[in-house]
C-alpha cells in the first residue's frame, strides 16, 4: 500500500504530536508534513487532521479553506464532545470524518475513538489507491534495519536491490541512510559524484530530472544515492527532509530499497514510518536477539507499524544453539526468512564488489531469487524436495 501524505492543523502541540502517533500506528505507511511544506509541495495531501476542539469556529474555518483548495483531501475533525450541531456544522464544512479527543488515555473511549480513527486512515488508503485520478502511483518502500553491527544487512539490501532492478526491470532505487559513513557503493563498485546530502540540501530543486544527476547507476539497472560521507549527518535536524525525499522518489521509482543500518535515529525513523515492509536482520545469539527486542520495541513506540515488520534470521547453521521457537517467543514475531551461513561464498561476493546474485550460481543465489519473487509479487519458483537445507534462502556475511 502506498504512503499517504497527512497534514495536521491545530495549535496544540501535545495534539500534533499524538495525532501523528495515531496516524503512523494504524498499519498503513503515512508521513506526515507540516502546512508550510505542505503550501510549498504541487501535490496536496491526501489527509489533513484538524483540531476543532477549543477554538471552534476558527476550526472549522480551517476545514473550509482545506476543502476549498482540495476535493479530494479527505478531512478528519477532531472535536472535545460529540454534539449533534458540531457534527453537521463539520460536515458541513467539508469534514468527512468526526472524532471525539478523549483526555483519559486507555480508557474505553479513548481506544474506541483509535480504532475508529484507525479504520477511517485505512479506508483512506484504499479510496486513494483505488481511484482511477489517483496519478501518483507511488513505489514500494522496503528498509532493511539490523539488530547490531555486522548482521548482514547491507549484504541483503544490495543483494535484493539488484535482483528487484534486474527481476522487474522496473525503476529501482538503493538509498544508503547508514549513519557514519554509508558502503552500498563500496560493496556494488560504484563511484559515485553525489549523494544523499545533495539530495535532502536541495529539496527546493528536486524533480526527477535533477534526482537523475543525484543517483549512480550499476549495471544491473539499480540506481543509488550514496551514503553521506560526513560523520555527523544524516542527523535529526534532516528528518523531515528525508521524509519529503521518500515522498518524491516514491513516485519516480517502483522500487525503494532503503538500508537503514542498526540505529533507530530521527532520520532512521522517516523511512521506518515510509516503508510498506521493515525487514529486521538479527543472527542467532543472545546479543542480537536482545537488540532485536529493543529495536522492537522502539519501533512500536514510534507507532512506525509493528505490523510490517519482518524478522530475517541470518547466519543460522547446524547445530542451532537456539532455537528458531526459542527466538520466535523471545521476540514475538515468526520467523519470516531464516538464512544459512556461508562466509566463503558471500565475503567472495563482497570483495569483488559484485553482487552475488551476477555472479553466483549456488544454491544462495536461487533462494535469494525467490525472496525477490515474494516482494515483486510473483510466483516463487517450485522448492527442490530433496534438499532441505534449500528451503532457507541466503546466507550473509
């Protein structure tokens, strides 16, 4: 499902912030901007929350002027009591959605009042997705976010980004939000002259023809825009930058494939809260199981969507020290993808600087082919019976 664009106006802080939470913890990708980026953008948003509560008048001045400058917005009046008149007034007004704001957090009505505002961020979704005037066809945003360092997860990212450009042949594009100093480049043998710095610091400028200049280009047909190669960006001050850069490249590109490295940052977070799918690399020992809980958590306290979330356990080998049931009940979650280690054949790969799936012609390479099936939506290609060891996909270094 795409990402929808939302837009909040109200005056209260503590409401923008918590609206925000509500919107990102329905299951569906939302980024949420603010009216003056909003003012800037040539697209409107595809939802804009008010805030009617104190101020009632001048909040439903506001549902009128959205209304006005968009049919097909649609608007969520949040209100303090549920009232006949205030309802129709809002209605009225051009509002297609009412809330009652409950103060006691928890209580009976403040979660009646979340999953109906759940339920209506939803509806939204499949009405925008729907509508044959919908021209934005946005891409499918896929992050890649490690337990600890060294997991894997560049390995995978880069891996699934060549296969998805070369399987697809549709627009795909690898963006490197690694903090300290990004290696997608290094581990596809691409030089490139611009990056993810160039593009956040020129928001104002960028269309697809300059996002063009921005990008290296592999032969595969990926395209990527670098790692920054400052130490100290992206940092939380560029988080809402590289939240309007998803919005854009999704639209110029079927494919997204984001690796976000093993700090959940500010930044780390736009793209958490832009992804349809949130691939978590973890291995199997305890240090990265209890990351991978933290991390867990911490994405469920963002409200990023725990429900995309996807658990990819790397480096499994014979004997299992622990258990796939034990890590499954340890993080909540099953087991999405469970990757064999082999060291020889994936630290081969990443020294040359050529992807496995170009090169390689193993068994690892087949089950990755697979993998990229699932995401593009195909078939996978029939399993082989007598080689169970087969039935796991890849193993990363």
């Amino acid at each position: 499902m795409a990402q929808l664009t939302a837009l909040i106006l109200g005056q209260d802080e503590e409401f923008r912030r918590h609206v925000a939470m509500l919107l990102r913890a329905g299951g569906v990708p939302v980024g949420v901007v603010d009216e003056q980026a909003a003012n800037g953008s040539s697209s409107t948003p595809d939802l804009a929350v008010i805030d009617i509560r104190s101020d009632t008048p001048r909040g439903l001045s506001t549902i009128e002027r959205v209304r006005s400058g968009s049919a097909a917005v649609a608007i969520f009046a949040i209100a303090g009591a549920s009232e006949p008149e205030l309802i129709l007034e809002a209605m009225r007004a051009g509002a297609n959605e009412f809330f009652t704001w409950s103060r006691d957090a928890g209580s009976a009505p403040a979660k009646a009042m979340e999953e109906s505002f759940f339920g209506a961020v939803r509806r939204t979704a499949a009405r925008r997705d729907a509508s044959p005037a919908n021209a934005r066809s946005q891409g499918i945003v896929l992050s890649f976010l490690g337990a600890k360092g060294g997991a894997g997860t560049t390995t995978l990212s880069v891996n699934c980004a060549v296969e998805l450009a070369r399987l697809t042949k549709k627009p795909t594009l690898m963006i490197d939000l690694k903090a300290s100093l990004g290696e997608v480049t290094l581990f596809l043998g691409v030089r490139p002259r611009f990056g993810l710095l160039d593009a956040i610091d020129n928001l104002h400028r960028l269309d697809s023809d300059f996002l063009r200049e921005l990008v290296a280009k592999h032969k595969s047909g990926l395209e990527i825009l670098a790692g920054a190669e400052q130490f100290d960006r992206p940092n939380g001050q560029d988080a809402g930058a590289i939240e309007e850069l998803l919005r854009i490249v999704s639209r110029s590109y079927d494919y997204v494939v984001i690796d976000c490295g093993n700090v959940v940052s500010a930044s780390t977070a736009s793209a958490l809260y832009a992804s349809d799918t949130i691939f978590l690399i973890t291995n199997p020992d305890v240090p990265s199981i209890r990351n991978a809980q933290r991390l867990l958590e911490r994405v469920r306290e963002l409200g990023a969507g725990s429900e995309r979330l996807r658990v990819v356990l790397n480096r499994a080998s014979e004997p299992h020290l622990i258990t796939s049931k034990q890590i499954e009940s340890a993080l909540g979650l099953s087991i999405h993808q469970t990757f064999p280690s082999d060291y020889r054949t994936v630290a081969t790969a990443l020294n040359s600087g050529v992807p496995l799936t170009l090169t390689n012609h193993s068994a690892l390479a087949a089950q990755f082919d697979r993998f990229t099936h699932d995401i593009a939506g195909g078939r996978e290609p029939a399993a082989d019976a007598g080689d169970a060891r087969r039935q796991a996909f890849l193993g990363l270094f």
